[in-house]
C-alpha cells in the first residue's frame, strides 16, 4: 500500500485515497467528501484496476506513467452507460480504419474524397489548440474537490532525475522522493494537499537533473523551491500537458538547465591541485598516517622524529571494600545537594570502581551503602545483574555489615 492508493474501508462501503503512511500499522484516508480518518492497515483493501471490468463499475482513472493498484483516484460513483441503455445526446461518427486514415493523410489534391468520419477541425471543435508549453511543471491536480496531488510533468524529449521535498517552519527540510522521469511522462502524486489547510502548506522543493542517453553534453543541476501564495495561486489554473487535466501549474524549468561542454570538464579534471603548505623536513604525511592508522611498519624510514604519544597512567585497582557514603566521597565538602545529586555521584563512584576492578582482575570487591530507603541498593543490583562480567552478587557479611554492603564476585 502506498500514498495515492485509492482503498475501501472493509468495515463500511466508504472509499478515499490514502494521503499519508503514519507508521507500520496506520494510514491517513481522505474520503470523497475531503475530510481524513486515521485507519489501520488491516481495514482497508486497495481498488484493483479490475474491478470495473467484474463489477461493470467505473474503473479507476489511472494517468500516464502510473499502474493499476496505485493512485486510482478515479470516483466510487458509477457513471458509466450500462449495456442496452441508449446514450445521451447524438451518436458519434464513424471512427475509420487505419487504411482510410493513411489514404487521408496521404491525399492532398482538391476533389479528393475524405475517409468516413474524419471532419476538419472536429477534434478541436473548429479552433486549433496552442501547443503543450514545453519544459518541467509543477502541477496540482485536483484527486477530489479539497484534495490536490502534487505531480511532476515532464514535456521535454530528455529523461529527468528528480528528487523531491518539503520545507515547513517546523522542519527545515524532509525527503520525500526520488526517482527518474522518462520524456512526455508524469508521476504519481508525490504528496497531497488539502485546501482547507492552504495557510499551512509546506514549500515545495524540487531538484531537477536533465539527462539523454548518449548525449553530448552534461547539465547543471536545477533546484526550484515553490511557496504558495493565495494571491497568485488561483490564478494559475490552467491545462497542464502530458496529462491532459486542468491543473495548478507551476514551471519549474525558467532557466533551462545549461549544458556543460565536455572541453569544460576536460579542463576542470586538468586544472592542477591547489598547492598544499610546505611539509616539515623529514615527515611524510601519508606515511605517517598509514603509520597511526595502523597500515604500515611499526616505524617506517619516511618518519623520523614522530612526536610519541604520551604513555596511559596505569590503572589503579580499587580498595577491596568501597564505601559509597557521602561524607566518604566528600569528606571535606559542605555543599548541601539534592538527593538526585547525592545518588548520580554515589553512582559515579561505583561505576568507576567497578570498571578498574574488571580492569586490573580483581576477584572480588565489596559496595558498602548503607540501608537507607534502598534506592542505591536496587540500582546497584540491577546494573550488576545486566554486566556478563559479573560471577554473581550477594549480601555481603551481614554481621559486619547488616543488609547495608554487597560482596560482588568477578569473573
């Protein structure tokens, strides 16, 4: 399931578009009277192309470039004609065969006849069309009258690398897509908008990357971010090319891309390396980076006089028995802390014991912290009880310390 499917709801005869994936288990479905539910994966099944071929139901309107099963957007409504029902309005003419439409388009003297069927200027409706804008366009469809698609068009003749994102005042930046776009194609919806939410529209951002198989030249890369503004946005509805629908449209390809000749590039991978700061006399810097790396030699001939690092101190092995008592941690201070501050330093201190212990091999070591309300006991117990290197804990010798001390044994 993916944004766009058109799904049905299995509890109810509803049917929407799915606007948004919230996570693994839900999605957002905007129904056809354009208001959003959250509903689990489980409960709704997406509309197969199909279905109007079984069910004799409108099949979902599928645009260019997109497959039966995802972003069908067409309506639940049945509007189609039912076999035997006569249609409204006058038949239409003829459509003529493929021979008779050659012959027409071969003919040219006067007296010619006209294959059945064919009229000048009916396909127009007596006026010719302006052709398709060329270029790369940024277009809103409308999935249902609050519901809008944003679609990229591509009307060049070149293949487009695209990818696409949203910039919200909460979020600088958010990827959403990516992918390559064949000439005189469309997408998907890549995301979708509602109208009643146009104050809080996020910008849009597009990078564009023309390309052709073989070609001569490379292009520089394209980057279009497009915010919406009421003042200019109705206005911009128009037809859109490729899809053949009225659309918000946006160019996002003023300024085409411009080419990059290969001698241009020649000369960038010719152009000779910045010059680098003289090296100390005697050091080679990629020797002595393999050498710390430890790729090389203990000591290769190339360094000579490498400062050494300073050597480790050497762990100290803790007391046998360590008390984790305030006035022991902080003998002379008189800083009154909080209880929370008190606990995060008597955690600090056994932590730190515990680790030189492991370190040096001790076999043993004893905490002693008191009873108290038990709080340093219990999270004591249960960081030893989560450490694999720990044989095991107890009490330690209750007539010497009570229930107030824990003997750990290491392994």
């Amino acid at each position: 399931m993916n944004v766009g499917d058109r799904v049905r709801l299995l509890t109810g005869t509803e049917e929407g578009i799915v606007t948004r994936l919230l996570d693994s288990e839900l999605v957002e479905v905007a129904i056809d009277n354009d208001f959003t539910i959250p509903v689990l994966r489980r409960e709704v099944v997406v509309v197969a192309h199909e279905e109007g071929k079984n069910f004799d139901r409108a099949a979902p309107d599928l645009g260019p470039g997109q497959a039966p099963g995802r972003n069908a957007n067409a309506s639940k409504k049945d509007k189609t004609k039912r076999p035997g029902q006569s249609p409204a309005g006058p038949p239409r003419p003829a459509q003529p065969s493929l021979q008779e439409a050659l012959a027409a388009a071969a003919s040219s003297g006067a007296g010619m006849a006209k294959p059945a069927g064919i009229v000048p200027g009916a396909a127009t409706g007596g006026a010719k069309q302006p052709a398709a804008a060329k270029g790369l366009f940024l277009a809103l469809v409308h999935q249902s009258p609050e519901l809008l698609g944003v679609t990229l068009i591509n009307n060049t003749e070149a293949d487009v690398l695209f990818t696409y994102g949203e910039e919200t005042s909460a979020r600088p930046y958010r990827a959403l897509a990516a992918d390559k776009l064949g000439p005189k194609a469309s997408t998907k919806p890549l995301s979708f908008l509602h109208l009643k939410d146009f104050e809080t529209w996020p910008a849009v951002v597009f990078q564009l990357l023309p390309t052709r198989l073989n070609g001569d030249a490379a292009y520089e890369l394209l980057t279009k971010r497009q915010a919406f503004k009421a003042s200019t946005f109705y206005g911009s509805q128009k037809p859109a090319p490729v899809i053949g629908k009225d659309a918000y449209l946006f160019q996002l390809d003023e300024k085409a891309a411009a080419a990059i000749a290969p001698e241009v590039l020649a000369q960038e991978a010719s152009a000779p390396a910045p010059t680098a700061p003289a090296k100390p006399a005697g050091v080679d810097a990629a020797a002595l980076k393999a050498q710390l790396s430890g790729d090389a030699p203990a000591k290769p001939a190339a360094v000579v006089a490498a400062a050494a690092p300073a050597p480790a101190a050497p762990v100290v092995a803790p007391p046998h028995e360590v008390d984790l008592h305030l006035e022991a941690l902080r003998p002379d201070s008189k800083e009154e802390l909080s209880n929370t501050a008190i606990l995060r330093l008597q955690l600090d201190a056994f932590e730190d014991a515990l680790s030189r212990a492991l370190a040096t091999n001790m076999h043993e070591i004893v905490f002693i912290h008191g009873m108290g309300n038990g709080v340093l006991r219990k999270e004591i117990h249960r960081q030893l009880s989560r450490n694999k290197d720990i044989k095991f804990f107890e009490d330690a010798r209750k007539e010497k310390f009570g229930f107030g001390a824990t003997l750990v044994r290491l392994k």
